[in-house]
C-alpha cells in the first residue's frame, strides 16, 4: 500500500500542470516535474544539477532567502510570493510560487515542496491595463496583506500621497486623517464580509503634490490562501473632487432654500429631506433618513394625504393645500406639490415640494409665492471604461461599459469604436466625431462636449461624459486609447430643472429677478459692443390689491397668469417679461431705437394689459402704471437701470396711476432729495431736532380763548422744513407712527403745564390716517393721557374727511372709544373730501374746521358766502361747533361773524407760538382784543 501511494504522488507530481520541485534545506534541487522544466528551459537532468538560487532573478534573492528561513526555523508552515525566475534563455519568468515545509518523523525540517505558477503573460496583460488605467487618470493599487507589499502607479502615487511611496499600506494608513479612518476601515469590512460586492469608499486625503482631493477608492478581493484567508486586493484610485464639490454645493442650495424639499420611494420611507423639515416637523434630514413618511408628518397629516400619496405612486401629479400645526403649536397654511418619479415607466418614488403659504392667506399683501424646486437622489454609478488598439478598434470593455452600451467584450472585440460607442449631440441624431479618434491622432487627452449623448445597442439614448486619451509606452510607442465615461443623463436633467426652476417665477412661469438681471448685464455688455440702446421697463398693476381683498387670492393669481399671458403675447421674442412677485413685471427690450420707439411699445402694452378679463365669470378691469429707463443715457448696468425704471413707476403712480413716466435728471435730484430728506428725518427723530408751535383759537366777539392748535416744526440740518415737506415723507416711510406719538405726548405734557400754570385750555393735535388705524392708537392716547396727568376733555384730536371715510366700521369703533374717554374730535380741512352726510351724522364728532382755502382771496361773493352758511348751518343742524381756519384779515372775520361762526384762528390774532411766547400772548390779549374790536369787527353786528 505505501508503495502504491508513493507510485500515485509521483505520478502527480510529475504529471501536473503546475511546475512543482523538492527542494533540500539548502536550496538545492531534489525532484523537479515537467512543467518546472518546460517554463525555465532545462532539462530535469540540469536542474537537479543546480540550486533554486541559481535561477532566481538576483534582486529576488534576499526575499526569497528570508522566507526560507523563516520556514526552515519553524517560524512559519510555508509562504506564498511574488517572484522571478532566469529562464535558460536569459528570459524573465514571472512566477506565483507556493512553498511548504516537509518534515520527516522526528518534526526536523526534511526539505521543502514548491508549487511554480508561470504568471508571465498574466503580467503582460495586466502591465497593458496598468498603462490604459494611468492613461484614463486613475491610479491601479496592488496589495498582499500577507506580506504587507502595496504596489501602486504613478498617478496611483500622486493622489495617494508621500505615504504610498514606500510600498507599504501601513505608512499610507498613517498619512490619513483619523476622520477619514473609520470610513475607509468600514467599506473594506463591508467587502471582507460579504455584504459589499467590492470596496468602494471616498474619503479625504493630501496628495504627494499637496493638493488635498476627495478620492475614491474602488476594488475587490481577488486573491485568497487554502483556508479562506485574504492574499490579495486590487483596485483603483480615482480623482472624484470636481463631483462632491457639485454635489456639496447642490445640498448646501437645496438645504438652504426657502422651501421643503423631500424624495420619498415607494415604501414611503424617505432617501432625501432638507433642513425646512425641522420648521415643519421638528424632524432633522438625519433623523427623517429612512423613516416611514407617517413617522415625520404624523399620523393625522398622514391619513389627510393618504390618498394623494397612492394617486402620486400610480403616477398622477398632485397639487393641494395643507393646514398644519408646527411643532411650536401655530398653525401654518402649506402648498404641497407631489411629483411621479417615473424611470423606466415605473414609479419609483415621489418628490414632496411644499411651500408656506401661510402669508398669503393671512396678511392684506400681494401673494409672494415661494419658488418650488425639486430634488432627485442620485445613485453613484461606475465609470465606464473602453480600450482600443492604434487603429481605433475596440479591445476591452469593462463591465459597465458593456452595460451601458448593450456589446459584450466578445462582440465588441475588433469592432470600430464608433460601432460600439456611436455619439450625437443632443437634441439632434446626427453623428459627432468619438473623441478617442482626436486622442489617438493628437496623443493628448480629449473631453467630451458637454452635451453629448450615446445611444446604446437597443437604442436607448444616455448622456454622457468624461475624457479619452492615448495609451503610450515608455519608448513613446502608441500603443491605443483608453475613453472614461459616466452616465449623466440624471444630473443633467436635474441641473436643468432646478435651474429652470431657480430662474423662473412659480406662479407665471415667467423668468425671475435672477435670471432678468442676467439678461440685462448680457444686454449691457452686447450694447457696448454694438453702440445700441434698450429699455428696462417697470408695470405694476393699480389697486390690485383690492382684486385679492374682494375676489380671494385665487382670482387674482388668474389675473396675473392672463396679464402675463397678454405682455408675451405683445412682444417681441427677442424681449424678456419677467415677474418680480406681487403685481410687479419688469419688461427688458434689447436694441431700441429711441425714446419714441419706447414710448409705441408702452402704449401696445397698456392697451394689452387694460382690455376687460373675465375669471371665474367675474369681468374685471385693470389698469397699470409704468416706468421706463433706457440704457445708457440712465444707467450702465442692471442695478440702475431697475432702480431708475422702478423710480419713473412711483412717479407715474404719484400722477394718478394709469399712464407712464420716463426717468430723468429731473426725476433722479428729485429723488436724491427725497432719499436725502428720509435720512435726515429719522436722524431728527433720534436727535429731538422736532418742537411744537401753538396757533390760539378765539371768539373775536366775545374775546374768548377757545384753545390752542399743536402744530410740528422741524428745524432741519439746513434750516427750517415745511410741514408739507416732511410730513408726506414721514408718513411714506412710517416715521409717522413714532413722530405722532411724540407730538401727542409731548401736546399732554404741554397743556397740563399750561393747567397747572392756571390756563386750562384745550389743545388740539393733527392725527394721520397711519395713526388713527393703527390698533394700538386708543392704547397710545389713554397711555400719553396718563401719564401727562391732563384731563381727556382738554384734548382734540383733529382728523381729516378722508380718514372718516376709510374703514368706516373701524373708524366709528374708534370715535366711540374716544368719545367714551370724553377726548374731542373735529374734522379738519371740512368741505374739501368726499364725506357723506349719512356717514357724518352717525360719527360721533364734535367740531368742523372750515377749511382755509375757504376765505381765500379768490374765493368770494354769493356762491364763497353760500358754501360757508351751508356748513355753519350743517354744524348747527348737527350740534356741532364750527370754526374757521386761516383768518387773516379784519373783513374775514366781519364776514364769518355775519354768516354766524364765531370760532376762528389765524394770523390775524397770533401765528404759531412757542409755549413761552403763547403764555406772553395770553396776557397781552385782552388788550389786543379791545383794539380788535374798535378797528376788526362789524360794530353794527351784536
């Protein structure tokens, strides 16, 4: 029986394929079979002649010696390694060798087994995909954990770092940042146990040029010993930089825009959310990843869009509106948008787009919808690799580059790489040159135009991109071309949606402020060139608002589509029509000829815009005010040219609406001086630059004081402001609100002296529409009461017809409060609004102020006389006091006397008074009032 197994393992050990030798403890050969002998050359009767030494590579040497005697020490069962053998010839034979130690009875090393793999031509081809993978920019790293040898390309080098130079992983793990480690360490046990089909991990590193790169590793085990233990893993380096900076910067935009954004599949489990979840939901992304949409909306907002998420997952588009309460417990109004993802005629998901529409439905604004955007998860893909001989003939394809192009590397082999690979514009089929073509004939690396696309075998059309270069030898031989490419049909598609949709309105579709401003600097810069002119516009709807306030936000978003609708329709397609929000559309029409041109294409579109609509079975007609700015006689770039077009729309505005202004010098100092008065005002403000005058009001029959007329004054940093001046700026910038709290507190103030001083005389003050609305107005007049300590019947409070007639409910609610109080109300300037009687008897006013332009000196005779009776009778009618304003001459007042008002102030008794000159003149009135009536009055009247 021994015998016999010794007849068997000779026969394999001579018969077997691989080149096997014993070997003695010195090296020297005892048996060799025939493979050994047919891979290095020799004879067996020469080889048994010789040592293993005497064939092995002399740079080998020294590891082979240290392996050997590692093992003849006990210290290791065998080893497995790389070497070289001389081939009798004087060839190199690259060998995979196999040792094991044989002992014999005792356990004392009897000799060694050696198995001898001929790897030569495995090397060749893989020195050939070494230099295709250099030339396609990725570096080919080799490592034997074993052995601890890494070896690695040039390009492989470069990226890797200094650490890499050494052939030695441990010095390369070194060089990586701690952060970086644990990322790394977990993809490669991914791989080891098995749930991974290949490494594959991007991470963070400084190169051995020191530039620091995001790069990703990618490879496979492909090598393990007898008892399953891992010999070897291969694979590349890969520059990946230039896409995670996209993709950062894509999540940086979509984290930071003013909407929620979500991607759903169709488990309902979320794969992508952006920080406007954490308003909505108190939900981070990070906590959302994965979670059941019920999990994050909650379970009653669930069960609410239950059936628009099935409709969204059969693939119908849902739009609909959602009341919620935040996690702060408010209630919050939401535009939600589910969109199908549809791939392959599948849905595979949904995107959630929702925005906050709680503004619109809550405030008395023009709606100011927030641009809808969406977001795709995009899966990382490999990249496709193909190599081709000389003459542009495919020799290699890589497994996704089968899969994307349909050929398998049998087919393609020998085929054209316009056959394999056929290339065409998008948009258009028409066959582009292959960039490998121009690598090959150049011998320089080629890019891809940024539009091309592939079709595949089947006739599925992919866009695609990345470089082709020429595969060169040391000796500058042309050896082929390598081409590297990637499918990128999503992220194109994805970048062109949400830069339609971050350049265009939601609501009309129409380009936004971003992409307007674009076009004016592109027609800035083409105006240069070619010496021409064109025009910024500016339209904004009049009282559109009232559209929204009467009809609902609805109507009026129509409205807007159909006005958008109608500019389209009267312009050029060279012109732009952008909507900036609410009412407001900015018109940009390139290459004008002059004012006049403008100012035909002007009317065009108000006739456009003021034509009847019909929405919803409501007719509805509009008008519009518009502004216009040419380029360049006023602005050289969008900044101005919007501010000036916007700037010429409030004029047209200020001269009644309806009709369109051009910017000009005239408007532009205008406007410097108002912005100038704006700035000094709310300085003035801070600075206590405002006082208060006092204009007395007397009975010039019976002498009587009846009170006192507050009035502001401002000494500006260049001198006295009119009140006229200041006061419409005031209540334009809302400056009036704290400036009128000032002056009534500081009237209190003044008239509780003047009481204490023994002069309890009221004292009246000008209320603004701005104050009289404001809901906190009652509040502030019981607060300035209180806190001067003056009787509420010493205070007025005048208001204008145009005020009363303004919100009536509110403003009745407010006399009465006042009334209540037991504060005075009269109405100034009587006679020159619209009031109605109607309205006037049920206000519970107190005095009507006959107005100044009355007794004017071109107004007089019987129809002056007629109108003054009717309102002195009106206030008699009504029990109310009547008192004339500006009287200035002796005969005003014999005339007022006759027509029966008695109450009169002017500057025939007393201008404006300090409060230390009025107390000067009260004195000095009686006196003043003799004289009056020996010289002033009618001595006839009683």
């Amino acid at each position: 029986m021994p015998d016999r197994r010794a007849r068997l393992f000779e026969a394999v050990f001579r018969r077997s394929p691989i080149g096997m030798a014993l070997l003695r403890p010195d090296g020297t050969f005892l048996a060799v079979n025939d493979a050994l002998c047919a891979a290095l050359g020799y004879s067996p009767e020469e080889l048994l002649s010789r040592a293993s030494g005497d064939v092995t590579h002399p740079d080998d040497l020294p590891g082979d010696e240290a392996q050997v005697q590692r093992t003849l020490s006990g210290q290791q069962d065998g080893f497995e390694r790389r070497k070289r053998y001389l081939h009798r010839d004087g060839r190199v034979v690259e060998a995979l060798v196999n040792v094991s130690l044989l002992v014999d009875d005792l356990g004392v090393p009897a000799g060694l087994l050696s198995q001898v793999q001929d790897v030569t031509e495995l090397q060749n081809v893989t020195d050939r995909l070494r230099v295709a993978v250099e030339a396609s920019q990725d570096g080919i790293w080799d490592w034997f954990p074993q052995t601890g040898q890494l070896d690695c390309t040039d390009r492989c080098l470069q990226l890797g770092g200094a650490g890499l130079l050494r052939g030695n992983l441990r010095d390369w793990w070194q060089a990586v940042r701690p952060a970086e480690r644990s990322r790394l360490l977990r993809a490669y046990r991914r791989h080891l146990n098995g749930k991974a089909e290949q490494l594959n991990a991007e991470y963070r590193q400084r190169g051995a040029d020191g530039v620091e790169r995001w790069l990703a590793v990618r490879g496979r085990i492909t090598g393990r010993s007898v008892d399953g233990a891992v010999t070897r893993v291969s694979g590349i380096l890969s520059d990946v930089t230039a896409r995670v900076q996209v993709q950062q910067d894509l999540e940086v935009v979509l984290h930071n825009l003013p909407a929620m954004i979500g991607y759903w599949d169709a488990r309902g489990r979320n794969r992508f959310g952006n920080r406007m979840y954490v308003d909505w939901f108190g939900k981070t992304p990070e906590q959302m990843l994965g979670r059941h949409i019920s999990e994050v909306i909650g379970p009653d907002t669930y069960r609410a869009n239950q059936p628009m998420i099935e409709a969204v997952l059969g693939g119908q588009e849902q739009l609909f509106d959602r009341t919620i309460l935040d996690p702060a417990g408010r209630e919050r109004h939401a535009q939600l948008h589910y969109v199908p993802d549809v791939q392959g005629g599948e849905v595979r998901g949904f995107f959630a787009l929702g925005t906050d529409v709680t503004a619109r439905r809550t405030a008395e604004q023009a709606l100011r919808e927030q641009r809808e955007l969406a977001r795709v998860t995009l899966a990382s893909i490999g990249d496709s690799v193909i190599t081709t001989d000389p003459h542009g003939r495919v020799t290699f394809l890589n497994p996704v580059a089968q899969r994307m192009t349909g050929w398998t590397n049998e087919d393609a082999a020998g085929q054209p790489i316009e056959t394999v690979m056929p290339l065409a514009q998008e948009g258009s089929l028409t066959p582009i040159p292959n960039p490998l073509r121009a690598a090959l004939a150049q011998r320089t690396i080629m890019g891809m135009a940024g539009d091309t696309v592939l079709r595949d075998r089947s006739g599925t059309l992919f866009s695609v991109q990345d470089s082709a270069a020429p595969i060169i030898s040391d000796d500058g031989e042309l050896l082929g071309a390598v081409i590297v490419f990637h499918d990128v049909s999503e992220t194109r598609a994805m970048a062109l949606r949400m830069s339609h949709l971050a350049q265009h309105d939601t609501l009309t579709d129409l380009p936004n402020r971003v992409l307007l401003r674009d076009r004016i600097a592109q027609a800035t810069r083409l105006a240069r060139r070619r010496g021409v002119n064109f025009a910024v516009l500016f339209l904004d709807l009049d009282h559109f608002k009232d559209v929204n306030d009467s009809l609902g936000h609805h109507v009026g978003d129509e409205l807007l589509r159909e006005v958008a609708r109608r500019l389209l329709g009267s312009l050029r397609a060279s012109d732009t029509v952008s909507r900036q929000g609410g009412d407001e559309f900015i018109i940009l029409l390139p290459d004008v000829h002059d004012p006049a041109h403008v100012q035909t294409v002007i009317r065009k579109l108000m006739s456009a815009v003021t034509a009847p609509y019909v929405v919803e079975g409501q007719t509805l007609h509009v008008t519009v005010s518009v502004g216009a700015a040419l380029y360049p006689a006023d602005g050289d770039g969008p900044d101005d040219l919007l501010k000036h077009a916007d700037a010429a729309m409030y004029r047209a505005k200020a001269d009644g609406r309806n009709r369109h202004h051009f910017y000009s010098r005239a408007l532009h100092d205008e406007n410097q001086r108002q912005q100038q008065l704006r700035h000094d005002l709310r300085a003035a403000l801070d600075a206590g630059q405002f006082h208060l005058v006092y204009q007395p009001k007397v009975n010039p029959q019976s002498g009587e004081v009846l009170g006192a007329e507050a009035l502001l004054r401002w000494n500006g940093p260049h001198g006295p402001v009119p009140p006229a001046t200041f006061i419409p700026v005031a209540e334009d910038t809302g400056l009036i609100l704290p400036l009128g709290r000032w002056v009534l507190r500081e009237a209190c103030q003044q008239a509780q002296r003047w009481v204490t001083a023994g002069h309890a005389l009221p004292v009246s003050v000008n209320i603004s529409a701005a104050q009289f609305t404001d809901p906190t107005f009652l509040d502030t007049v019981q607060e300035e009461l209180r806190r001067s300590g003056l009787g509420a019947h010493l205070l007025e409070l005048e208001v204008t017809e145009t005020i009363l007639m303004r919100h009536v409910e509110h403003v009745q609610r407010n006399l009465e409060a006042l009334r209540a109080l037991g504060v005075q109300v009269s109405i100034d300037d009587f006679g020159t609004g619209y009031s109605s009687l109607s309205y006037l008897h049920a206000f519970p006013v107190n005095t009507l102020k006959i107005d100044r332009s009355f007794l004017a000196p071109d107004r007089h005779g019987p129809q002056a006389e007629a109108l003054i009776t009717a309102i002195v009778g009106l206030g008699r009618a009504l029990n109310l006091q009547v008192i004339a304003e500006g009287v200035e001459e002796p005969a005003q007042v014999r005339q007022l006397l006759r027509l029966g008002c008695a109450a009169m102030q002017g500057y025939l008794f007393a201008r404006p008074l300090t409060p230390g000159d009025f107390l000067t003149w009260l004195r000095h009135w009686p006196a003043q009032h003799a004289t009056f009536n020996l010289t002033g009055a009618d001595p006839e009247r009683p």
